[in-house]
C-alpha cells in the first residue's frame, strides 16, 4: 500500500471522475472519498463546503442509488453503482451493531487549477449506514440498466433532492 500526500492549497495528485460535481468513490479497498469537482470556486464556496454541517441522504429507486450531499446552501447529488467496482477492488464492511458509521473523506477540488481546495473528515450516521448497504446488497443482485431511474430522478429539481433523500447531519 503506498500513501498520497494530500495538502490543501497544492496540486490534487488523483484522478477526478468528473469536471463538475460529486463522485462517491464508496466502498473500495482504497477507502471512501467524496470527490467535489466544482470550477473556479469562488471563497464563499469552498468556505461552506470545508466548514458548514454536512449532511447526506440516499434516494433509492430500482437499482439506482443516488446520494444527495447539502452543505449550506449548497446540493450535490451523484449516483452510486457498487457493480462497477471490480469485486477485487470492493470492501463491503459487515454490519455487526446498530451503532456502526461509515467513515467518508470529503475532497473538494477547483478543477479549473487541480488544486484540492478542501479536505474533511466525517462519519454517516448509523441508520443512513445501514440504510446504504442494505441497498448496496440489493443492487448487486438487480442487472436492471440505471439509465431509465436516473433519467427520472434528473428531472427532479435539486431543491427537492435534500427532502426526498432524507438528508441526515453527518459526525465529524
């Protein structure tokens, strides 16, 4: 296992899976990272997203599980799809208590400079856990193509996204 430096105001050493928005890199042997791509961010932006309360939610439809992130002001929303992660790369933790959190690094990126303008640290809650990998179990035995549930849920405005996920504050 080799480690990556990562320092706020330097250049982001991996790969962005997208020029603007979210990517939950979720579930892999590599750990969780919320990747944020958002070009020219501007002061307000990156303070929210390094400092307000975060808070998550899953919307799940068919197979399609799709995060919604609120910080602020501010929502984001991407799919999940836990079968494209090659079974050797994936980790799937067991659920052994009620109270088990999933921990999740958050990587806000300006991607018109590759320059990682923020990094945190926080904790789903213990039902929102449960709640995404029971889904995620599910998903892996649905072979249902996403592209019909994630037309549907992109003609949802995003102001609605926070409600329907049921967005819970995240533990730092």
């Amino acid at each position: 296992m080799s480690f990556i430096k990562l320092s706020r105001g330097e250049q982001y050493p991996l790969p962005v899976r997208a020029y603007e928005g979210a990517a939950a890199n979720f579930l892999t042997n590599s750990g969780n990272v919320l990747q944020i791509a958002m070009p020219n961010l501007v002061r307000t932006e990156a303070r929210s997203i390094r400092n307000d309360p975060m808070k998550a939610g899953i919307i799940v439809e068919g197979p399609l599980i799709l995060w919604v992130f609120q910080f602020g002001t501010i929502i984001l929303d991407c799919p999940f799809d836990a079968r494209i992660i090659p079974a050797s790369a994936r980790w799937l933790p067991d659920i052994e208590n009620d109270q088990q959190r999933l921990s999740i690094e958050v990587h806000l990126v300006d991607t018109a400079s590759n320059i990682l303008r923020g990094i945190r640290f926080v904790t789903l809650s213990p039902s929102l856990t449960h709640r995404f990998l029971m889904a995620v179990q599910d998903q892996l035995c649905d072979q249902r193509d996403l592209t019909p549930y994630l037309s549907r849920s992109n003609a949802i405005p995003v102001t609605r996204l926070p409600t329907l996920a049921q967005v819970e504050r995240c533990g730092t």
